[in-house]
C-alpha cells in the first residue's frame, strides 16, 4: 500500500504538522490564560471587520430589495 508509506501515524511529524505545533501546556497557567485572551480578542477584530465590510458591500442592495432607499 502506497499510502501507507508516506503517512504514519505512528511516526512523530510524519503529517507534516507537528513540527509547527507549539506546546502550550507547558507554559505556565498566566501565559496560556493570556494566549486564549489575545486569540478570542483577534477572533472579535476580525469578525468585526470581516461583518462589516460585508455589510457595506451588500447593505445597499438589500435596504433596495426590502423596499427601503
């Protein structure tokens, strides 16, 4: 099986991702509690920006569909 050949479960970083992984648990509770914070707070900017560019580029189109200016 080809396949099998090139991806191992078993074999450490044979995804091709783990030598990217970061091994948060074993920092201290201060800075993962810190890294969750700045992650969710990322998350919120870009949904934000992210909603309203949308909003700006659809907006016209739909107040004109419901009737409105």
């Amino acid at each position: 099986m080809p396949c099998a050949e090139k991806y191992d479960s078993h074999k450490p970083g044979s995804d091709g991702w783990t030598a990217a992984m970061i091994d948060t648990l074993s920092l201290p509770p201060t800075v993962q509690a810190a890294g969750l914070i700045g992650t969710v707070l990322l998350e919120a900017i870009v949904l934000h920006v992210g909603y309203g560019v949308v909003t700006k580029a659809l907006g016209p189109n739909v107040k004109q569909a419901l009737g409105g200016e």
